[in-house]
C-alpha cells in the first residue's frame, strides 16, 4: 500500500537489502495493482475535514531564503546537501503559484525553498501557527522527540495542463524545528528514464494528521491490525489483508489532526536543468553479473544474467539508468534484480563518486530502470542496513558511470 509504511530514520536502509525488498514487491506488483484499483473504484468516501483556508502567492525562494540568510544545506540538508556552496545557489529553484489549504485556519504553510533537477523535485515546507506560537504547545498528546514524527501524505502531478493528475514517487521527511513547527522536506521524482523534465509542471501535496511515528505505527498495526489508504485529501483505514473499511480514533496517539495540501508549479534553475547522458550501447558494453532471486520466505538464488543497457542520464541530485536483462525464463513471473545497485559517477581527474539505487521499477519483466543517488558516505551498518549521506553534485567535470568496474563514457 502506497505511503503506509515509512522509515523513521530515512538514512537507515531496511534490514533487508534493496534487491530483495524490489524483487519481492515488484513480484507482487500485480496483485497489489489490482487491489489498489478496486479500493479506489469501491471503496472512496469524503474526508470528514473542513478546508478552512487558502492562500494564493507567486514566489521564487520565500523569506530568508529569498534573502541569502540560508543556504542550499540548511534548507534542505536533512534529505540532501550540496558539495559546495555555489552549486547549492546555483540550484536553488523558484515556484509559481503557491497555494495552501488547511483544515484549521490557525495554522498557516510556508514555502521556505525549493530545489531539484529535471528529474526530481526537493521542497521544504513549514506548517506552524498564524499567532506565532509554537505547534507543539498545541499537540494532542506529549510531544516526544526521540520517537520521530509522520503524516500521511500523498505527492501528485500534473503532467501539463488539461491533462489528469497522476502520482509521482517520494516520500517528506519530518521533523520539529527550533521555533517548535512542522518542517518537511519533500523529494518527490519520477523514476522512468524518458519522463520529459519536469520545468512547469504542477506539483500537489497532501497530508492527513501528525502522529509520532513507533507509536503511531505500533497502535495501527499491531493494536487494530489496520492498514491506511491515503489519497487526495481522503484517510480510509482497512482491516489488514481485507477491503473491510473500519474506524479507528487515532486520538490516544496522534499530535494533530490537521489535513492539508500546497501546490504549485516547479520552475527550475539553468543548473538544476543540466542533463548529461548516454542513450548508444553495443554488443561491446553489454555487462555480465549476478541477478539476485527471493521468495516470500526471503530465501536467495544466485542467476547469472547479463544486461543490456538502453540509456543512462545524469543529473545533479540523481541519476537513472536503464536495461534489459537476458536470463534463463523463470516460472510464476519473479523479477530478479542484478547485482549493479552501487555504481560511481567519474570526473575527469579519475575520482569518483559512489552512487547508491535508490528506487526501480519493471516493465513487462522485461525493462527495468533504477533511480540513483550520490553520496558522500556510505557505511554498512551490522543490522545489515547503511547509513547514506546523499549530496548534489557538480556535473561540469563528469565523464560517465563506472558500474561493476567497467567505465560507461558519456
């Protein structure tokens, strides 16, 4: 189920590897597809809460931003960081048109930033009190820092005008600053390598209620054996595994019961528009490797396989790359995944950068492409997770991608 499941400590990777939580949801893919699609038909019903505001404003980097008094890494450094400081103003970005909606007129939202690349969209957001009071002195239940902080949240785009909405990946990340607000930080993308670039495209973000996340999660799951269903504005729990829709009062442990959404439309930076690619591959860059197997008991076989790349772009917050994969035909329709989920973006002078998968998707069983980001430290942790610092990264002296030792020159 989209967006019902987050990770508290977005630097930490789950305890299984990436390969095997994408090969078993991707497995899955069917299935899940043709539950979510019966929940939307079915199952919709009109969020109980009130808009109570809407404010409407053109801007480029709002306030202090605006002004130079931050820059690109205290905006934004708890999802990224730029490798300098004249490339994180160099990628600073503007916004038109940014509107707000809330369901208690005693709190207001703030655009404090906006970044991102031709791929990718980074936002940071402030939701706090129209009197200037802190948020949390009005929280529900006892604001409890070591526990992290969640909403549900929905990230939506509209492709051009006059056409349909439609989702786009990326999750915020939440946390309470020091005058006491709700600040997130969005990254919110598109993983397929011939998406066009985003410039002048409207974004829309909706989030539903402030919870502190272990507890939150722990009386959903584990006390009321629900899951969420989150969508446009609309909360719908469902019994776990059923599409009985049940009510849950979620008052005993969420901070604030607020439902909001901002919009507006993405205007990037000459910089954060920079694309370096390849899109010419022959029988001589073909990669042989290992594709990694597992079944729903999380057992691993080995294949051997060999990829066929289809094109590879860079950008200066990620990169995609895309493939075909040759392997013997497995039965029931699993996708394996190869083993090319680190790859190094290389500069002129020979150094490199490591870059970490971050998202895939499948097409057919056939098609696959992987979203990458760059980082500046990458530590294997002995729960068999990582700890990633992602950074934004300067294209000028790139030369190509380096995956599994063989240099791809662009």
């Amino acid at each position: 189920m989209k967006n019902d499941i987050v990770n508290a400590f977005e630097k930490i990777t789950p305890a299984r590897s990436n390969d095997e939580v994408l090969s078993y949801v991707l497995r899955r893919s069917n299935d899940m597809e043709n539950i979510t699609k019966k929940k939307k038909i079915s199952f919709r019903k009109p969020v109980t809460a009130i808009i109570a505001a809407a404010v409407t404003a053109t801007l480029c980097v709002t306030g202090a931003a605006a002004a130079g008094l931050f820059s690109f890494d205290d905006i934004f450094g708890n999802r990224i960081k730029a490798e300098n400081a004249e490339l994180g103003e160099a990628l600073m970005c503007s916004a038109d048109n940014f509107t707000y909606t809330v369901s208690d007129d005693d709190y207001k939202i703030e655009l404090n930033g906006i970044s991102g690349s031709s791929q990718e969209i980074i936002a940071n957001i402030e939701i706090s009190r129209v009197d200037g009071t802190p948020a949390t002195d009005y929280f529900v239940n006892e604001y409890n820092p070591d526990d992290g902080i969640y909403s549900h949240e929905d990230n939506l785009v509209a492709y051009k005008p006059n056409y349909n909405e439609r989702h786009m990946g990326g999750t915020g990340k939440y946390k309470i600053n020091d005058e006491g607000n709700i600040e997130i930080v969005y990254v919110i993308g598109r993983t397929n390598i011939d998406s066009p670039p985003l410039s002048g495209e409207k974004i829309i973000l909706h989030g539903a209620k402030i919870y502190p996340t272990d507890a939150y999660f722990d009386f959903l799951c584990e006390d009321n054996n629900a899951v969420a269903w989150f969508e446009k504005g609309e909360l719908i729990y469902y019994k776990n595994c059923t599409d009985n829709i049940i009510e849950i009062d979620t008052s005993p442990v969420h901070y604030l019961d607020l439902f909001w959404s901002a919009e507006f439309t993405y205007v990037p930076s000459n910089e954060a528009l920079k694309t370096i690619s390849r899109s010419y591959f022959g029988e001589e860059d073909r990669l042989p490797c290992k594709a990694h197997l597992y079944d729903e008991n999380h057992n691993r076989t080995d294949l051997d396989c060999t990829v066929k790349f289809i094109d590879m772009k860079l950008t200066s917050t990620c990169a995609t790359v895309s493939f075909n994969m040759e392997y013997k035909e497995l039965e029931n329709g699993d996708i394996p995944f190869p083993d090319i989920e680190k790859a190094y973006l290389v500069r002129k002078d020979g150094s490199k950068i490591l870059m970490i998968m971050d998202s895939g998707e499948g097409a057919n069983y056939a098609e696959y492409t992987f979203t990458y980001k760059y980082c500046s430290r990458y530590e294997e942790l002995e729960s068999g997770g990582a700890f990633i610092d992602h950074i934004a990264v300067d294209l000028t002296d790139a030369v190509g991608i380096e995956i599994n030792g063989k240099l791809y020159e662009f």
